[in-house]
C-alpha cells in the first residue's frame, strides 16, 4: 500500500496546499462566504478522483489478504478442533504463527482478563440491586441446538472464518428463544415510551415531529431519558452535531420528563401471542431520501420450543448448505474453470443444481467474504438475519393455512407478525401518540451499527499520513498442524465415525507422520492424497467433508513449502563449430572447482554438426553466385573503377572458395 500512497503523494501534496490556499482566503472573510463553499466543493471533487481509485485498491488488497488470515485460522482451527477453541489457543495462534511480540501478547491478554472482570462486576452490581434470582449468567455453549454439528459448523463459521459477530449472534439468538422461550433483546434497546412522555415531547416542540423522527434527536433525548432513570446527571448528555435551538428544546423536554415518576416514563409491550409465533421489532428510520421501515432482530419474543422458530432456524442452516454448495461446484472445476464463463446463460439456468445468478458478481456468495471486509457487501441479512427470518416466517404462516392467515397480507407479513407498528394520519405522518402495538427504542440509530450500513473506509489514513508509522505485521503462512484424534472428529456425525473407524486411523497416523517428515516421500503422499478423496466420497457427512478438505489444504502447502536440491550435474551442448575450446575448457574446471562431488556431461550431435557444416557449404555457394552474377554485370561498362572492382571481387570469390575447400 505504501508504494501506492507514494504514486499519489504528489497529488496529495498539491491537494493540501490548495485546501491550505483557500481557507486562509476566505476564513475571514464573511461576504465570500458562498465563492468558499464553492471553491471547497470543487476541492472535494478533486479529492474525489485521488480518493477513489486508491479506495478500490485498498479495498482490493485489503479484502485478498483478510481472506488468507481468515482461511489461514480457520484451517488451523478446524484441524485443533472448532468446539476446542478457546483463549488459550488463540494466543499460541497469535504467539506461534502471527509470532506478535511479547507486549502485544501481554495486552491481549489482558483485555481478556479485563473483560472477564467487567462481566462479573456488571452482573454482581445487577444482583445485589436486583436479587440472585432474577439475574444470572449463561454459557452460550451450553445450549443444547449447539451440540448439534450442523449448528454448531455454522456457528463457528461465523466466529472463526468469517469474524462476523452479528451474523453468529443471529444464529444464537434464534437458539437462545428455541430453547428458553420468551424475549430476546439488544442491549442497545430501551422500553418504548408512555403517552405522557410522547406528550411533553410534542407540547415541548409544538407538534415538531423532528424530535421523534430525527435521528440524531430520538440519540439525544433516549440518553437523557436513560440518565434519569438510572439517576445520572441529564446535563451530560451528547449533543454533538446538534443545533444550539435543538438542544435547548431538547434540555426543556428532558426537565419535563425528570418531573416525572419513574414508572411512568415507559409503557409495557404485550407479551400474550398466539403460541408458534415470533413477533418482532419494526424499526422506523426517518433517512435523508426518506423513511427506512423494516423488521429488525434485535427484540423478539416467543415461546419455548416454537415451530416458526424451527422453521427460522431450518432456512439458515439451508442457506449455508447453499453457500458450501456452490463454493464445491466451483472448486470441482467438474462444471466451470471460472465463474466468468456463466455469464452468458440466462439467470435461470441451473448449474450443479444452483441458480447460475447465485454464482455470479453481486451474488450472496460473493458478497459472503467479502461482508465486514468490503463497505456494502452485506449478505448476513439474507444468510442469517432479519431478511431471512421474515421470509421464513412468512412461508410457515402460508403452510399454517387458515391459522397463519392472519399473519400475511398479501406477498408480505402483516402488521400482527410485529411489535412496534404505527400508522399514518391523514397528513400523511406517523400517530406516534398512539402506535398499533407497543414497541422498544432502539437506542442506537442504525447508522451507527457495525453492519446494517455499509461504511466507506476514510483514505485519508493512507493519503495525508506518514503509512510507516503504522505498525505492520507480515501475513503469516498457513500453519501446518497434525491431527489432534480427541478433536478434530468432535464434529463428525456419530455415523460416520463408526461407518470409517479402521480408514480414519490409517489415515490419522499416515497424516500426522507426513507433516512431521521434513522430507517428501511423494508415492506417501499420493497414496494420502487419495484415501482423503476415497473417503470424502463415501461419505454423506458435510461437516466432515470440510475437515478433510482443510487436510487437503495443509498437504498442498506441505508440498509448496517443500525445496529438494537439484542432482549435482551440470550439462553442457556446446557449439563446437565454433572452435572457442579455451573457453569450453575454463568453465569446465571452474565448474569442478566450486564442489569436489560436481559431474559434468557434454552432449554432442553429430547431426546438428553435419547440419552447420551443410549450412555453410549452402551460405558460399549462394555467396559465389551473388559474386558472379556481379562481377559479369560490370563486365559490360569497362571503366578503370569498374575493372579494378571487378578484380577485387574475383580475389574474394577465389579465397571464400579456397577457404570452403
């Protein structure tokens, strides 16, 4: 990135000093006011052409070498054992193979440990405030939808491969409800307000719907709301970016509000559903092009063991099948060399069973590494999160007939499938006073999320900074790692490990001696290579598949890491006919000079020499031909310069045949 950041660093000079130029022209200048604007406007189209080529490449580098590391790990995890993953391990990874310094080690064992303890601490205060009994805290891992491989592969995906939190918490919230039943919650998510509260905020405002529908001012008026209740001081309240006339309508509401009691500050959601239903939040976001209304997961309540969340949890685990589905097809190469070839054939094709549109740029599946890497390329919504538990619901309301008819309207969910509806008025705004059902606050607007908007990466890091300030680590290779038996099967269907006992045995041993040799013994490999493949085939296992797939993985490396030395021989073909034998002769000796075990060979063809030596004997004759054909034309005009050149030439012709002879 640095060698880009050099081509540019010109650009990125001019850029500054004009920047520099302007807004000393105008910062005191009050009536030109209008000229700067358009001046920095134009400025920042200029910005815009240094920005953005530099932008896509070092989105480009950044994605490429984000998916090694990521592959890299999650190779070796899978190898350690995915459900064996834990703090210790990663540290060895990041000690081992990343080979970070001690300090950094250090620090990263201390956010550990930190962390550990403001968990405690959090739930400790909690208890003592609230009582033992209606606060405790739980393992993830002891639920019991992660005991099942297919679940848990998906979930571990999430965690060690693609780094993606959201799209893992999605999958755990789901597990969560299945298993516990009732609310799933944000802890970015407050209680919605009572009619009082929407009241003051309207009288406060004389009916300004701003301050219900911006933003920036719903973010400021929760945090007072939440300071008040949690006795903390409403003066400290963030108001960045907001107007000095906004903020103090704002301080006047939050006055009001602090009169009041507190358990009339919020309204309580109903939590009486039918049973099989999930209701969750519908989210309003008033954006600049207008409002962004849509199901968010992030509150959610049901009942133990419902079968929407069955069905919820089925079309993941499916969407991921899809995802592994199309990644073998274009592995196999069975199909296509290069997904470009697809191009052509309409959408609706089906290669190996998928879509041909599902292969191709701007697809899921090209969107599926790239999402938390890339700005814009999100696919967790689809694959994991709301979109995909809208849809889900919406099939099992239609295969619920009668009984889930309520819940459709039309190609869509209705309002009974959410909590938090509102409808409009006859001026076309929303009734805030009185919403069709009790929703949340969504604390944090969603343009402050990690994932539901896509963030362009500021350039400027690269652009207007020293880059060898930064610290840098090298990408680390792949590291090879044996077989650990109590792990590396952990997954595996009990089935399978039955089915292939005596085979995987053979092959755990063959395997773990192959990486430790540091030589090669290629019939070995071959003979590993293929009780792999034999063994993939027989099986219907997935999961098992992908861990035999990342053995293939660390043998390729194997054999890429692996230099074995020449024999010590050097072979000469010399150009004989040339006659340069000192030559010949002194490179030779120095050859046997530098090693005492050195072998020479000199290849000889008597057919290539007989071949040159036709050559020439061809070259003379035609040479003699073009002499004669000369030396007659000048015949004709018997001038002294004409005779004393025709002499000359026959001399040469004479000595070229003598020399030919």
């Amino acid at each position: 990135m640095q060698n880009y950041t050099a081509e540019y660093s010109t650009k990125n000079i001019d850029f500054i000093n004009l920047y520099n130029e302007i807004r000393k022209k105008y910062n005191n200048n009050p009536s030109g006011q209008q000229e700067y604007l358009n001046k920095l406007r134009e400025l920042y189209a200029t910005y815009q052409k240094i920005s953005t080529p530099l932008k896509h490449m070092f989105n480009s580098f950044f994605l490429e070498n984000m998916i090694k590391l990521q592959d890299n790990f999650f190779n070796y995890c899978i190898v350690k054992g995915v459900t064996e993953i834990n703090d210790e391990l990663r540290i060895n990874y990041l000690k081992n193979v990343i080979k970070l310094s001690d300090d950094d080690i250090g620090n990263y064992q201390k956010t550990i440990n930190d962390n550990k303890d403001r968990v405690k601490k959090l739930i400790l205060d909690l208890q003592k405030q609230f009582g033992e009994n209606r606060i405790s805290i739980k393992d993830v891992n002891s639920l019991t939808s992660l005991s099942k491989s297919e679940n848990n592969h998906n979930y571990q995906t999430e965690m060690l491969l693609r780094w993606n939190y959201p799209a893992a918490s999605d999958l755990l919230r789901m597990y969560i409800l299945k298993e516990h039943g009732g609310i799933y919650t944000d802890t970015d998510m407050m209680p919605a307000y009572s009619k009082q509260v929407i009241f003051k905020i309207m009288m406060q405002t004389n009916g300004d719907n701003r301050f219900l529908e911006d933003l920036k001012l719903r973010r400021a008026i929760s945090d007072g709301v939440l300071r008040y209740v949690n006795n903390q001081n409403i003066d400290e309240v963030n108001y960045n970016e907001i107007s000095d006339a906004d903020k103090n309508i704002i301080k006047k509401i939050l006055t009001e509000i602090s009169k009041m009691p507190e358990d009339s500050i919020f309204t309580k959601i109903n939590t009486r559903i039918p049973r099989d239903t999930m209701p969750i939040l519908r989210r309003y976001h008033l954006w600049p092009d207008g409002w962004n209304i849509r199901g968010l997961n992030g509150f959610m309540l049901s009942h133990k063991g419902s079968e929407v969340i069955d069905a919820v949890i089925a079309g993941q685990n499916q969407a991921y099948r899809e995802l592994r589905r199309i990644r073998d097809n274009i592995h196999s190469e069975i199909y296509f060399k290069q997904t470009d070839e697809l191009s052509s054939l309409p959408d609706t094709d089906k290669i190996g069973g998928i879509l041909v549109k599902k292969y191709l740029s701007g697809s899921l599946f090209s969107k599926f590494r790239q999402d938390t890497i890339i700005p814009e390329a999100l696919s967790t919504l689809q694959i994991s999160g709301p979109d995909l538990i809208q849809r889900k619901m919406l099939q099992f309301f239609r295969s619920r007939g009668v009984l889930g008819e309520e819940f459709i309207n039309e190609r869509k969910l209705s309002d009974k499938a959410y909590i938090g509806v509102y409808k409009t008025t006859g001026t076309g705004k929303y009734d805030w006073l009185t919403p069709e059902s009790i929703g949340v606050n969504d604390v944090t607007p969603a343009d402050e999320s990690t994932w539901c908007i896509g963030k362009g990466r500021c350039v400027d890091d690269f652009l207007f900074k020293d880059v060898s300030t930064l610290k840098t680590e090298n990408l680390p290779e792949l590291f090879l790692t044996k077989i650990d038996t109590d792990t590396f099967f952990s997954q595996w269907s009990t089935k399978t490990k039955k089915d292939l006992q005596k085979k995987i045995q053979d092959l755990t041993v063959r395997y773990n001696e192959l990486i430790d040799s540091s030589t090669i013994d290629f019939k070995n490999l071959y003979e590993i290579d293929q009780m792999l493949h034999m063994i993939m085939l027989e099986m219907n296992d997935d999961i098992a598949k992908r861990s035999l797939f990342s053995l293939q993985v660390q043998i390729a490396e194997k054999i890429r890491r692996m230099t074995i030395p020449v024999d010590n021989i050097i072979n000469i073909y010399p150009d004989l006919h040339k006659k340069n034998d000192n030559d010949l002769s002194m490179s030779i000796k120095g050859f046997l000079a530098s090693n005492p075990h050195t072998k020479i060979n000199i290849l000889y063809s008597n057919k290539t020499e007989h071949n040159i030596f036709i050559k020439d004997l061809f070259s003379f004759a035609v040479m003699e031909n073009e002499l004669r054909d000369i030396i007659n034309n000048m015949s004709k005009d018997k001038t002294p310069e004409n005779w004393e050149g025709r002499v000359m030439l026959q001399k040469i012709s004479r000595i070229k045949n003598e020399r030919s002879s």
